[in-house]
C-alpha cells in the first residue's frame, strides 16, 4: 500500500482505518508524509507504533508523485496498491483484488471507484463501476481498452493492484511534473496481457482546488496535453491509433476536458490576465490548436458544455465561445457531471 499524505488530518483516520481492517490481514502500508502542517505527521506517526505494518517517511513539502516515488522505492510486497488519504476501502476489497490475482494468473487487477467531488458549492458524484471482466489475452484486452478509458477507469493509479515486479521490469516511476499518475499507469500497461476488472470498493471524497481563471485555465490544460500524449503513445505502440472506437475516445474526452478549461479561463476567478484581451488571447490559444481542431471535427462528446463549444472551436469563433462558456458558468457552478473520475484522481 503506497501513500502520499499533506495535511490530511481530517480524512487520515478513516483511510488507515479501512487498510487495517482489510480481510487480508499482510498489507504493508507505506506513507510518506510530504511536509504536512498540521497534526497528519503526529496521527503517522502514532499510527505507525501501534502497527508494524504501518511504516512512516517525513519529507519536506514535495509533489505527491515525488512522494509516491520514495514509497515505491521503500516498497517491499509482491504487489502494490495505490491510496489517497481521503479515499477508504471496503473491507474484502483487497483479497478480492489479490483473488483475481491467483484465479485468473492477471497482471493488472483494476477495482471499482467511487468519487464524491466537491467544487464550490456543488457536489458531484462519479463512479467506475464497469462490469466485472477477465481478459485473459493481450489482444482481447487492447482491442476493448477504449471503453475503460472511457469509463476513467484505466489511468488512474488507484483502486488498481499492480504485481511489484513487472513495475520494476518496466521501470514504471510517477511524473512530478504532470501532477497524475497517467504516465505511470501507461508505462505499466505497456505489455500487460491478462487484466481482470472487479467489483466496486475503492471510495473517495474530494474537495477540488479552485481552478477558476487564467492561472487555473493553463494548469488545466498543460494536464490535458499530458495526459492526452501519454493515452496516445500507448495507442501507438499498441498500433491501435487506426481503431475508430480508440480514436473516438481519446478526441471525445480531450473536447470534454478542454471545455472545461475554456470555462476555467472565462470565469475571472484566477489571478493573472483574466479579463479583457487578456481572456480572449488565452481563449484563442485554447480552441485553436491542431488538437483542439482535430477534436471538434471528430469527436461526440456527452458533456453538454462540450456540446455547446463544438460550432465555436471548429470554427475558431473565440467571442462566441467566451459567451458560451460565462453562460454556462452562470447556470452551474463546479465540474462538470458527465465527466469520468481520472479528470479529478
């Protein structure tokens, strides 16, 4: 069990009590506490001496995917599981992932995740709970992986049970810079051939950071960018770029995040160039990229915020977009509710 912990005093409890209650009685859990300031570093470390299977790390202030890289190292079990410190876990949640493990021979075990989002004054709740299923060849599980992309299920390093060796194989470490797991996951699902889907289990509650304005807008985006690069390298070294379903779901989520960034930028809630030309130079730069073309001219979005910016993307129409995007902004206040959960996790 890897985990990275900042100020994470009021969810801290919960979390380690639902590790410590599993059925499955040998899990090792590893927390690195990433330069807290309030009582998490005190609830660590009392945590940790009345259980052994608790071990602690304090660190400065750091990123959480640096953090979960020193976990990683310091790691011993065969197998690895990635928690938040506001996430809980049922409690046979991992002898079922460890279960499909020995029945089905998987490499990558993927559990359901519920998300309970918090943005301003709304809550939004999300899940991935995709029917159970076994994929027991390489070719089975590449030629359907598009529709647990497109569920949010697959990117997202938790809720998912890893075999610790084939990480070291691959070399698969958490990118800092990006600020999510999708590059470590990629790494990992580079070669996987057996992969087994279960049930639900992994639940999490979450307070999103304000994203408003042009600040939030550019982080936004440098995150979509990312994460669509990392989906698409995979893609291609599956040779799965000529797949309509694959493609599909990669131009369709990308509009649906950059809708979302649009509406960030147009907010005026950020610091930093939000008004005025400020906000139409950053719009333009948003809608008129060749991913963002591509994207409008291909994609079906479920998001009714993309919907509404197809015309003005495709277009390249940056005052009608603006307009679109206040208007939305007036009738709904957070993220957007047809959205996956590895937009967030």
């Amino acid at each position: 069990m890897l985990m990275c912990a900042r100020n994470a005093e009021k969810t801290l409890r919960r979390a380690l009590d639902s590790i410590q209650n599993q059925t499955l009685r040998n899990v090792e859990t590893v927390v690195v506490d990433a330069g807290s300031t309030d009582g998490t570093a005190r609830a660590l470390d009392v945590a940790s001496e009345r259980d052994i299977r608790v071990r602690v790390e304090h660190v400065p202030e750091c990123p959480r995917e640096e953090a979960l890289n020193l976990a990683l190292a310091d790691a011993r079990g065969d197998y690895l599981f990635v928690m938040d410190p506001d996430a809980w876990i049922e409690s046979t949640y991992l002898q079922k992932l460890v279960d499909a493990v020995a029945v089905y021979h998987a490499e990558l075990v993927v559990g359901g995740v519920s998300a309970e989002v918090v943005s301003g004054r709304r809550t939004v709740e999300m899940e991935c709970d995709d029917e159970d299923t076994r994929y027991l060849t390489q070719h089975d599980f590449r030629a359907d992986a598009w529709r647990h992309f497109a569920s949010g299920r697959l990117m997202p390093a938790t809720g998912k049970l890893f075999v610790r060796e084939r990480v070291a194989s691959e070399r698969c470490r958490f990118d800092a810079q990006s600020g999510n797991d999708h590059s470590f996951v990629a790494d990992y699902l580079r070669r996987v051939e057996r992969v087994a889907f279960v049930g639900r289990g992994y639940r999490v509650s979450r307070e999103l950071p304000n994203l408003g304005g042009a600040d939030g807008a550019r982080e936004l985006f440098a995150r979509l960018n990312a994460g669509y690069d990392d989906v698409h390298d995979l893609l291609s070294g599956w040779d799965m770029l000529g797949d309509p379903a694959s493609m599909d779901m990669l131009t369709s989520r990308y509009l649906e995040m950059l809708a979302l960034c649009v509406e960030c930028a147009c907010s005026g809630s950020g610091q930093g160039g939000d008004k005025g030309d400020g906000v139409r130079e950053l719009v333009r730069k948003l809608i008129s990229s060749e991913r963002a073309q591509l994207a409008a001219s291909v994609a079906k979005p479920r998001d009714g915020a993309a919907k509404a910016l197809v015309g003005p993307i495709k277009t390249q129409n940056v005052q009608m977009a603006i307009v679109q995007a206040r208007l939305l902004n007036v009738l709904r206040r957070g993220a957007p509710s047809t959205l996956t959960p590895d937009a967030f996790l």
